[in-house]
C-alpha cells in the first residue's frame, strides 16, 4: 500500500521526508479497509508519512507493526530538488533526467540513481520474503516509485520507468507476490 495524503503534497514536488499526513490521509487509511484475508502484519517505511499510514491502520485492525525498514524508503530524490515542482528544478536535475534511462547508474548529486534504486528493491524484496516466511501475509506500507519497482523486478533498472507510468494513488494497495 502506499501511504496516504500528506501536507504539502503537489504533484511532481519532492516532499521532505518529514511531511506528515493530513486528515484526509488518515480518512485514506481507513476507506482502504478491509484489509485482504490473511494479512498478519504490517511492515512501514520509516519516512514519516508512511509510518503514520501504519500506525493508522494498525490501530484500526490491531495488526502489529513488526518492522520499519530503510529498505522501505521513498527513492532519494537529490537535495537540489527538495522543495521543487517540476517548473522550478534546477538545470543539473533536469540534465540528469535527460540521460538517466540511457545511463542507470548515473546519480545526480546526492541522489540514488536507478541502478542504486533497483538494487535496493531487490534487496527488499528477499527482506519481504524472508519477514512473510517468519510471520505470513504482510501489508507493506512504502512509496509509489519504489512499490512500482518492486512490481517490476524482471526488467531490472529500467523498472523506474514501469513504475512512473503507472503510480500508485494514495492509499492503494496492489498485490505482491514475490517469488
């Protein structure tokens, strides 16, 4: 599931991570009950809005939280861009953009590149495994890009461009099967 509405939110605008969610994020939370049969427990990212996602829903289901992981993160979005919508990012981000599906493995400044990105979902993925192997059916509570790559793993660092195509909407939960 991605987390709900968070303040602050526009679209393109990369969010500190610290933006808490709204009401209506709360509101999201709960319209996204019931919850599939089966699900034991709930795993977050330890980005702020997330958590409170979590925290919500296991209030409202008495599911456990048993583990917050950086594994979990939103994708790293570069300093320079922290703050700004598309119309306002900086020449050196939009430059980076240009040449990113062609160059994975390019970062721009202190950002995660694709490859880092698709590296880190795969190494989340055998994390989910290994936590849905020891506790059964989880309800991961992430972010739309990293959830999408996840989705996407066989087409390796291109996955980012998968998943920007097709974002999550606040508070929707998707199946994952990972295998």
């Amino acid at each position: 599931m991605r987390h709900g509405t968070y303040e602050g939110h526009r679209p393109g605008y990369h969010a500190p991570l610290d933006a808490p969610l709204t009401a209506e994020g709360r509101a999201e939370a709960r319209r996204s009950l019931p919850l599939p049969e089966g699900v034991t427990a709930i795993v977050t990212s330890p980005v702020l809005r997330a958590r409170q996602t979590a925290a919500e829903l296991a209030r409202l289901t008495g599911l456990p939280i048993i583990a917050t992981s950086p594994l979990l993160a939103e994708w790293r979005a570069p300093s320079i861009v922290l703050g700004h919508t598309p119309d306002t990012y900086p020449p050196a981000y939009r430059a980076w953009r240009e040449h990113r599906l062609a160059h994975p493995s390019l970062r721009c400044g202190d950002g995660e590149s694709l490859t880092d990105l698709y590296s880190r979902a795969t190494r989340c993925a055998a994390f989910l495994r290994h936590t849905a192997d020891e506790h059964g059916s989880l309800l991961v509570v992430s972010h739309t890009l990293l959830l999408g790559v996840l989705t996407q793993l066989p087409e390796g660092p291109t996955a980012f461009t998968t998943a920007a195509r097709s974002p999550w909407q606040f508070a929707e939960r998707r199946l994952l099967t990972i295998s």
